[in-house]
C-alpha cells in the first residue's frame, strides 16, 4: 500500500486545464520526485494534497484516507507538511518562534493556561523547545535562533521553512523548489538535509525540483508533467531515457527521436 | 549593563519576561512610582492616571486584535460601550455587586465581539474594518434605542465599588483597584501572546494561507482573537463607567474607536509595551497641551483665543510627526535605545 496515493485527479481553472487525469503513488520510505518544465502542474499538485485546491475529479488518499475535502489544516494533522516555492514564513516573527509554531499541533493549553503561563503552559512550551533545538541544531541554524526571519538571506529561510516543516514531525514532507535559487554549496548542504530526513528521521518525501542534476541523484522514483498530463515515471535512469520526456524538455526535433528510437 | 553578554543556559531562563537585572528594577520601579502615585499629585491629575490605566487595557487588547492578529478594527469604542452598559445594568437594575458585574462585562463583551467578528473569516484589510464599522453604528444604535436596558439618551447612574462595607468612593482608592486590574491583565496579555494561542495569531498575521497549512484552524483563531480583544474592551468599559460613575451613549462613538486605534499605531502594532506607551501618550499629550495653552494665555493674555483655537491643530500635528518620523511606534524607539546602551560605549 503506498503512503500517498494520488487518483486520477483533474483540476481546471476556467477553461484552462492544469492537472489532467494525473495519478502518482508515492511509496513509503521513499524519495520521490515530480519534475516538469514550468506551468506543468506540479505545485498545483501540491495544492490538491494540502487540500489548498480541491479537484474536480480523482482524489487524494492518504493512509489509505481521502485528503480531498477536508480544510488544509486537518490535512496537516494526518502527518502531511509542506515547503513553498516562494517562502511563506511568518516574517515578524523570529526562527524560533517560526519552528515552535510547527509544533502547534502538538500543543494543547489554551488561552486560559496560557494566560497564566505558570505550570501547565510553561511546562509545555519548555518540552516542544527541545523538540524544536533538536531541529535547529540538525539545520545548524542555532545562531540566527533569534532573529526575525524578514531580516535573513534567501538561503537561510528556505533552510528555516523546511525546519518549521519538520517541528510537525510529518510523515509525509511536501517540498516544492528546495533548491531555487540557491548557490551551488547550499545545494550541496539541502540536498544532504534532504537525505538525512529521509534516511535517518524515516520522512517519505515527495519534492518538485527543476534541478535535474540533483533530482536524479537523490531521488528513489521519479513522475514527470507536461501540460498538466503525466508523461512518464520510473526510476532516474529510466525517466532521464524516455524519448517523451526529452521531448518535453528539448522540444520535438524529428532526427533526433528518430535516433533515440533507432537506438 | 552587560560588559561581556547575557548568557542564559536553561529554557527556563531563556523565557523569562524580564530577563536581565536592569529591566528587573526598571519594572519594579515604574510599579513602585504607581503605587505612590496617588500622593504624589493630586485632583485632575490624578484622574489623568485613572484614565490611563483604563486606556492601557483597551489599547492592548486591541493591539491583540489589530497588532498581533492583522485585524483591523473600528468597533473597540462601541465594545467599551457594551462593558460599560453591561455593568452598568448588572449593579443597577439586577442589584448585583461590581466584582460580579465586571468580569460579566467583559463576558457580555466578548461574545458580542465574536457575533461582529465573523465578516473576518470572508473580509480582510480594509474591507473588514468597514465591517466592523459596522458593529460600531450598530451598538450605538442599541445603546441609544433599547431603552429598558440602557437608559436611553438619558444613561444609568452607576455606583463606585464596595467590597464588605469598605466603598471605593475616592478616585484614589478606585486608582488602586484599576491599577491591580490592570497589572493583571497586562499581564495574562503579555503571557498570552508568547505561547501557543499568541503564536497563532501572529502566523495568522504574517500569512494567513500558510498558518492553515501549519495546521492552525483559521475560523477558531480569528474569532478568538475578536473574543480577548472584546474582554479587554469590556473590562475597560466597565472600568469606565464605575470610575464616571455614569454611563451614556456618546462616550462609545467613532471618536473613541479612532483614538485607540490611534494609540496602538503611535504605539507600535504588535507589541503590548507599545500599546502601554501609545496609551500614555494618547491621554497625556492633550492634557500637557492643555496645560501648556494655560501658562502661555497667562504669559500673554492677548494670545488667549489663537492658543485655544491652536491646541487642537497641534495635537494632531504631533500625531503625524510621529507617524512619519516613527513609524514603528514608540515601542520600537524604546528597542533602539535600549540595544545602543546595552553595549555602550562599544555599540556597533
């Protein structure tokens, strides 16, 4: 049984169709990767998971329960969490309260407790604290801790949002673009974050990456999108082979799939 | 001062409030001045602090609404209104003491805040302040018609406190009672926005889409948000009419819902030492200008009639210095100030 089915969902916005009959199953313990030239859907996909979007047709199972129509934060609540492709974190707010705020779900004192914040409160807010230092000294962010994340660079709130991802302690962890616009170190420093996750943690992880280079080599399985239809998947070698995503990617040229096909 | 830094090694101390011993004594000796206060001026001025404790708790529990959760509100006058006349009728006509009637005022209140505050689960920005325009036309409306309850245009007459035969019937032993009042829940504000409930709304505030997908159910936290705000209110507003010892429509109008939304902005939106400053300053500053057009019409007698006229013109001139040259509010400047004698004389 895969940990997050997706089944044959449609998804149009007027007249213009963005996912088609696209189905993916995401294997658990798995690093699975969507790719696609850009406007092929895969964001749109992420939507459809975190019931940001809901679909027209198909739906979106996980655990074997339907995700579609549920509101995005019961969504989280199953073990579901996710990055952005533009950063969307609390800028006011500092890294640390950022990452405690992950942990919301697993906090239960109310306004009242909280008020009084002696006992109860406090207790809590000191035990979710370790959890969240555990994930700034995994990141190695523990000295920005107490900056407001609208003063940091680019490299470090993308580092932080998939810190404030893991405070929910997911199973499945959505990341669209991790990579975007990063230097070719940093790269180096999320693509080992990202295996760690997967390796160490056990998070099955689903990522949109157009960095073919490092999709192919740390993903397990991999779907490629085009115009809002799956055209291919498999594993990075079979995919990086298959003559429809070169011609996704490359654009049609007769010679050329006449050679792939020859070969 | 902290000649080689402040090195804090438990979680404990790590969220403390007041977390060095300079801030420490500071804190202890603004309450020090408060609770000596009342002897020290007296009259007028001492209602000038009664009327600032009471502005502080309804500037902070705006600033939870506006400041901490990016709602914007022109209702808070009207919620005062709601306190007052809630209180008003409870120790009036139901014959009930004040120790009951003020937490059933901030009750009542937040109630009505949460009814009102529904448009912003569709409304946003500037459209929900319209919104909550609204409320403030509505509750006038009511406090002005429903005769029965609220006087009328003639008011209710309510009485000062009492507590086993002792009254609360000098403006300096009510000073006291508002003072602990306020104390507390500045307090229970303070704590509430740096834990889970706090954070929320801050999120909330910052992006809202994302809040949800950090699984944060919108619906239950913006209400809430309307719900503490309006507690607040509602404790101010009673807080008023006992200290007034009367309480009538025109004292909630638009006016008031500006001058807290005022407060909080010169203050410094998302801050509770920022509605505490913006509070001070609000009240205080057309008292000093008041004073001020005294002196200057007995300095020169021909000016009388240009200072009067001239006092309200400058009020409003100070407030928009300070929102240019200010925009963060009071509360920032203090941070400023703070950060640069922290490492004096190596700031960087």
């Amino acid at each position: 049984m895969p940990l997050l089915r997706i089944d044959d969902i449609n998804l149009s916005f007027g007249g213009v169709k963005a996912i088609n009959g696209v189905s993916i199953n995401v294997e658990k313990g798995s690093i699975h990767a969507i790719i696609g030239p850009n406007g092929a859907g895969k964001t749109s996909i992420f939507n459809c998971i975190s019931s940001v979007y809901k679909p027209q047709r198909g739906a979106v199972y996980f655990e074997d329960r339907k995700v579609t129509g549920m509101k995005p934060d019961q969504v989280t609540h199953l073990g579901i969490a996710r990055t952005f492709q533009n950063i969307a974190l609390f800028h006011h707010m500092t890294v640390l309260d950022n990452l405690m705020l992950g942990r919301h779900q697993f906090m239960k004192r109310g306004i009242l407790a909280g008020g009084i914040f002696l006992g109860p409160a406090r207790t809590e807010e000191i035990e979710n604290r370790k959890a969240v230092e555990d994930i700034i000294d995994f990141l190695e962010i523990e000295k920005i801790r107490k900056k407001p994340v609208g003063t940091l660079a680019y490299g470090l709130r993308k580092r932080v949002e998939l810190g404030r991802a893991l405070a929910l302690k997911p199973k499945l962890l959505l990341l669209d673009e991790p990579m975007a616009g990063m230097n070719l170190e940093e790269k180096e420093d999320m693509a080992r974050f990202i295996i760690d996750i997967n390796e160490e943690w056990g998070v099955t992880i689903l990522l949109i990456e157009h960095d073919l280079g490092v999709v192919m080599d740390i993903s397990h399985r991999v779907s490629v999108l085009d115009f809002g239809v799956k055209i291919s998947e498999g594993t990075p070698a079979e995919v990086a082979n298959d003559p429809h995503v070169i011609k996704a990617y490359i654009g049609e040229d007769d010679d050329f799939l006449r050679d792939m096909e020859a070969r | 001062m902290h000649f080689c830094g402040d090195f804090r090694t438990t979680y404990e101390k790590d969220i403390e409030i007041l977390q060095t011993p300079t801030v420490r004594l500071g804190v202890a000796a603004c309450l020090a001045f408060l609770v000596v206060f009342p002897y020290l001026v007296k009259g007028e001025y001492l209602w000038v602090g009664l009327q600032i404790l009471i502005a502080v708790i309804g500037a902070v529990g705006l600033n939870i609404l506006t400041g901490y959760t990016g709602m914007i509100s022109l209702g808070q006058g009207a919620f005062f209104g709601v306190g007052a006349y809630t209180t008003a009728y409870m120790t009036t006509k139901l014959g009930l003491s004040f120790w009951v009637g003020v937490p059933a005022a901030g009750l009542v209140t937040a109630a009505a805040g949460m009814v009102f505050g529904i448009p912003s689960l569709r409304l946003k920005g500037l459209y929900l302040a319209i919104a909550t325009l609204a409320s403030q036309f509505i509750l006038e409306w009511v406090f002005l018609r429903w005769e029965p309850v609220t006087g009328g245009s003639f008011g209710i007459v309510v009485p000062r406190p009492s507590i086993g035969g002792y009254v609360f019937e000098s403006d300096r032993s009510f000073y006291y009672l508002v003072l602990a009042i306020t104390v507390v829940m500045v307090l229970f504000a303070v704590n509430i926005v740096r834990t889970r409930t706090g954070r929320a709304f801050m999120a909330i505030r910052d992006h809202y889409i994302s809040a949800e997908i950090m699984g944060i159910n919108l619906f239950r936290y913006r209400i809430l948000s309307f719900g503490i705000s309006s507690f607040y209110a509602g404790v101010a507003g009673a807080l008023l009419g006992h200290s007034l010892k009367f309480v009538t429509s025109e004292q909630f109008n638009i006016e008031l819902s500006v001058a807290y939304l005022a407060m909080i902005i010169i203050g410094g939106l998302g801050s509770i030492l920022g509605a505490i400053y913006g509070a001070i300053f609000m009240i205080l500053l057309p008292k000093v200008l008041t004073v001020l057009t005294t002196k200057l019409t007995m300095l020169i007698p021909g000016a009388a009639g240009l200072a009067i006229a001239m006092e309200q013109g400058v009020f409003g001139l100070i407030i928009i210095f300070f929102l240019i040259f200010e925009p963060d509010g009071l509360a920032h400047r203090w941070k400023m100030i703070k950060a640069y004698w922290k490492l004096y004389p190596f700031s960087y």
